[in-house]
C-alpha cells in the first residue's frame, strides 16, 4: 500500500520535475538574478525577510520539537494534570519586543531601499538624461516606441548604465494588461487610458524574458516580451540605423508586426490558430480592407492596431502581401 501511494505520487510530481530543466535561470526559493538597480533592492528586501521567516520557523518548530520531548506524559495517567506554568514577565516582553523590532527592521529596510527601486541614479559615465520609452499594452502584444520615432514589438531594446523611463500605458478600446520582466523586478499594470512608470536602470547585456501578467484574454499565455539590454553605443547605433530602415519602408517592422500582433491568432504562415487561416486571402492583397480590419476589428478580432500610422501599416501590408498573398491556387506551385 505504502510503495503503491509512493508510486502515485512520483507519477504526479514527474510533469513538475521534467518542467524543471525548462527554466533557463532556475534560482531555486529566489528570484531570478536581478538585471536592474531596482531588481537587486527587491531581491535584498526578499532574502532579507526570508532570513527572518526561517529564523522564526526554526524557533518555533525547534521549541515544539524540544516541548514534546521534554514535556511528554511518561506514563503519567491521562486524569492527572501536568505541572501548571502561570506567566513569565521576562519571556513575555521578549516576544512582544522581538516581533516589533523585527518589523520595525523590514520597514527601515524597505524605506531605505525604495528610492532606489522607484528612482534610480545613471551609472558613472552612462548618459545622464533619461530615455523615455512609450510601452502600449494591446491584445497581445507589446508595442514599444522611442524618443526618435522608431517602432518596436514584443522586443524592449534598452542601454545598459543608462535611466529608462518606462511610459506603460494600454489603448483606450483595449482591456488591463501588465508588463512583468522578473529580470527587472516587480510588475506593473497597462491600464487602457492611464499611464503607469516604471524607471529602471539596467546593470548587465543580455536577454531576459517577460509575461504579460494579467488575463486578458484568449491568447494571454503568448503574449510574451523580451528585453534586450546593450551597451550604450550598441544600442545608439541599433536606434538610428533602425530609424533610417523605418523612414525608408525598409525594416523589420513590417515582419515584427505581423509576428507579435497578427501571427498569435492566426499562425506565422497564415494557416490559422485560434484565428482563422488567412494565408492567400484578397484582403491581404488590398491596402484599405486591411487598414479597415486592423483599426476596427472584425466579428471575434479584435482592433489590433488602432493606434498604427500609415507606416506601420504600410509595413504590415508589404510584408503579407510579400508572404502570404498568394491566392492559394498560386502559392501551392511553388517550390
Ligand atoms: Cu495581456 Cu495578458
């Protein structure tokens, strides 16, 4: 019986184990390694009320543990009371006193951190003006918009050293949706017509990974974000080479459009998701019906781009009449 319930539960455990090795950055009972100033106060917060809630667990179930030894019945009859202990002045002030001051310590703490967290300082030598960064929450997908014009989806590109100021905001017709990239700490909410920041400054390169972490909808669960965090010149010369490709029509724009808002729906060859196939559909093949669906929506979809300019469609529109505006009877002869 014993073996058949210990068999049942490692069956029930195995999906959690074999996720495991999945998590890139597995930390174990702490959070994923900080990236931003920010992240690193909430990541000493954390370890140090963890310090303190272990410190207590072994308190108590170690005084448990010795109360039941110690004080055990050793054949006493069940009738007979045990000794009577009434009141202990010192013990008792001790554990009032030590409960306030352990909070009073994690109050202190969390004040002396939070400037940081809410408001952090340029590393020395980075730019000192902060880079605003307009962040559109939308069913689902991120649209990411810089100082200089230039577009981005799903992927935040930001200067490491450097004060970013995150303009988090979602469009009016759209629903509450919240931008989380653990790397950077705490979440915070895309709430359609109100605009919410998040300053940050992040400390290492990379590509950290993120979740919109608020249901919204259908296809919630795909609507990742990534972060990408260069060097200062790297990312100043990513931003204007990026802005001659924009205002030359000849981007990524067009492709990252479709990927992050259009490809979650309906497949990233048009073949049809949650969202119908659409792969050789006429529409795709006229500049104003679509320009009509993507701003206004249409029967279950909902309006996905209201707020694109002509750019971006104009981007959108070349890279599906490119790709998959085929009419089927047509796509099928090649290759
Ligand atoms: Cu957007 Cu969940």
């Amino acid at each position: 019986m014993g073996r058949k319930r210990l068999a049942l539960g490692s069956l029930l455990l195995q999906p959690a184990l074999a996720a495991q090795p999945a998590a890139a950055d597995d930390t174990g009972l702490a959070p994923v390694d900080p990236v931003s100033t920010g992240a690193e106060g909430i990541a000493d917060t954390y370890f140090l009320i963890l310090g303190f809630a272990a410190f207590i667990f072994l308190l108590v179930t170690g005084s448990l543990l010795l109360f039941v030894a110690r004080y055990r019945s050793r054949g006493r009859p069940r009738d007979v009371e045990g000794p009577q202990i009434i009141g202990h002045t010192r013990l008792e002030l001790a554990w009032t006193a030590l409960p306030v001051l352990i909070l009073a310590v994690v109050a202190g703490f969390v004040f002396y951190k939070l400037g940081g967290i809410d408001d952090p300082a340029p590393a020395a030598g980075a730019t000192a003006d902060e880079l605003e960064i307009a962040v559109d929450g939308h069913r689902f997908y991120w649209q990411f918009e810089y100082p200089n014009g230039v577009i981005t989806l799903d992927r935040l590109r930001v200067p490491a050293g450097r004060v970013v100021d995150l303009e988090i905001t979602a469009t009016k017709s759209d629903v509450v949706h919240s931008w989380w990239i653990p790397a950077l700490g705490g979440k915070k909410d895309a709430v359609p017509g109100e605009t919410n920041h998040l300053k940050f400054r992040a400390t290492r390169t990379g590509t950290y990974e993120g979740q919109c972490a608020e249901f919204c909808g259908v296809q919630h669960a795909a609507m990742g974000a990534s972060m990408e965090v260069l060097s200062e010149d790297d990312f100043e010369s990513w931003l204007s080479a990026e802005a001659s490709a924009q205002g030359a029509g000849r981007s990524v724009l067009g492709q990252e459009t479709y990927a992050a808002a259009c490809s979650k729906c309906h497949g990233l060859a048009g073949e049809g998701l949650v969202g119908p196939p659409i792969a050789g559909n006429s529409v795709l093949r006229d500049r104003e019906g679509l320009e009509e669906i993507v701003r206004n929506g249409r029967g279950e979809m909902p309006a996905i781009g209201p707020q694109w300019d002509d750019r971006q469609i104009d981007a959108l529109f070349r890279y599906v009449g490119r790709e998959l505006g085929q009419p089927a009877d047509q796509a099928g002869g090649e290759s």
